[in-house]
C-alpha cells in the first residue's frame, strides 16, 4: 500500500510539472519554425527567425538594454535589501514588523499601480527613458526578494559567533566582512538571482519607462505581438529561459561549491 502511495504521489507530481512546463517548452521548438506562422510541431526546422532575431539591431540592442538594466537593478538591491535586513534584525519586534511589511509591499500591490507611481515619480526627476530610470523602477520590485532572502540567511546565523567576534576586539565593519558576510553569501546569491530574473522578464513597469531608444526586451516583443505574432517572438522568448535557467544553474552551482568548501573545512 504504502508502495502504491508513493507511486501514486510521484505520478501526481509528474503531471502537474509536465501541466507547468510543457506549454512553456512549447516556445523552444516554435522557435524553429520556418513558415511564417507560429505552428507545432513545425512542419520543417531552420533557424530562419534566429537569422531575422539577428539581423534586426532593435532585438539585440533591446537585449543588450534588457541585461544592463537587470544587472544595475541587481546591484542597487543587494546593496539596498541586504542594508534593509540587516536594520531589520536590529529592530524591535514591533517596527520589524511593520518595516518588513512595507518592504515586501511591492508582491502585494498591483504591478500596473508600481508602474503609475514610478512614471509620474521619474519624469519630473528627468529619469524617464533612461536605463537608470527603469533599473531603479525595476529594484522596486526585486528588492523584496532580496530582503527576503538575505533576512532567512542572517536568521541562520549563530549569535554567539558574532558576541565573539565583537568580545575579540573586532569592528562592527570587520565583524560583518569575516563572519556575516561570508554566511550570507547564500542569501545573496539567491536574492540576486531572483532580482536579476525579475527585472529581466519585467513588462509592465518597462512599459510605462521606456522610451523609442531605450528599449527592453520584453517591450520589444510586447510592441511586436500587438502588430504580428511571428517566430521571432518566439525566439526572444527561448532567449530569456535559456538566460534564466543558465543564472539558476550558476547560482545552484555557486551554492553547492560553498557547501563543499565548508564540509571540506569541518573535516
């Protein structure tokens, strides 16, 4: 019976992600399709709308544009959310909640809303158009994941590590470069990941951002779907999860490399 269960579960599992992912995978052979229409399975392959993905600059400058603003985004919510984290361990537990409520507010209020703040906020500020207006559109909605993510990994934390560190003699700056710093690389790394893939898949708020010349890749295949649906969309669209399954797979590789280390130095 119990083996049954089992099998059962793991069945039930396997369809559920083969319900997520399949339709998502759709998009990599659609983008192998030589006529001029979306159609699985494609009745024959070439990379004809790689060559076109190539050939037309705005797709590559948007995906150059795409990855400046995510790595700027990345930058200023590491360095804002992992700030925002550590004042929140020191906290009370009053104000920690309510400041813990206001930085994750961004995963609860309506994109379409952050969207509208940030453009009547950046255009009297002259920000509007520019790549460092939308990345710092975009940490808004990344620092969350940050804080987050660094808050579980500072919670890990053996507070007598750092008493003895401070009881040594150590500064504060000191303290937190040897010993917070290096067990929170985790946190970091993770929060990184998911700031950089939020703002790289970001729509609506790069909408309402972008101007003719500084362009995302996800406005480009917005702009692009409204006026013909070809296999070029589709192309982008193998692009951005071959760039986000590439970032997760470095992370994953990057945290299983520490945690070697780490058991190696326990030995």
């Amino acid at each position: 019976m119990n083996s049954l269960l089992r099998v059962a579960i793991y069945g039930t599992g396997v369809l559920v992600v083969m319900f997520l992912m399949l339709p998502i995978l759709a998009v990599i052979p659609a983008s192998f399709n030589h006529a001029s229409f979306i159609q699985l399975p494609p009745s024959r392959w070439s990379l004809r709308w790689y060559e076109a993905f190539l050939a037309d600059s705005e797709w590559y400058q948007s995906l150059f544009t795409s990855i400046q603003v995510a790595v700027v985004a990345t930058l200023l919510s590491l360095g804002l959310g992992t700030t925002a984290a550590l004042g929140l361990q020191k906290a009370s537990p009053r104000w920690r909640t309510v400041l813990n409520a206001v930085l994750i507010s961004p995963l609860v209020v309506p994109v379409i809303i952050t969207a509208i703040a940030l453009y009547y906020t950046m255009r009297p500020l002259g920000l509007h158009g520019t790549t460092l207006g939308m990345a710092m559109g975009h940490t808004v909605l990344a620092l969350p994941f940050v804080v987050v993510n660094v808050g579980v990994a500072l919670r890990s934390i053996e507070p007598n590590c750092l008493r003895a560190a401070e009881g040594l003699g150590a500064s504060p700056f000191a303290t937190f470069r040897t010993i917070t710093l290096p067990l929170i690389s985790p946190g970091l790394a993770s929060g990184a990941a998911f700031a950089f893939i939020t703002s790289f898949d970001e729509v609506v708020v790069s909408i309402f951002l972008s101007s003719a010349t500084t362009k995302t890749l996800s406005v480009k295949m917005w702009e692009i779907i409204r006026v013909e649906y070809t296999p070029v969309t589709a192309v982008a669209s193998a692009i951005l999860m071959v760039v986000t399954f590439l970032l997760f797979v470095l992370v994953q590789f990057a945290l299983r490399h520490r945690t070697g280390q780490e058991g190696g130095h326990a030995r």
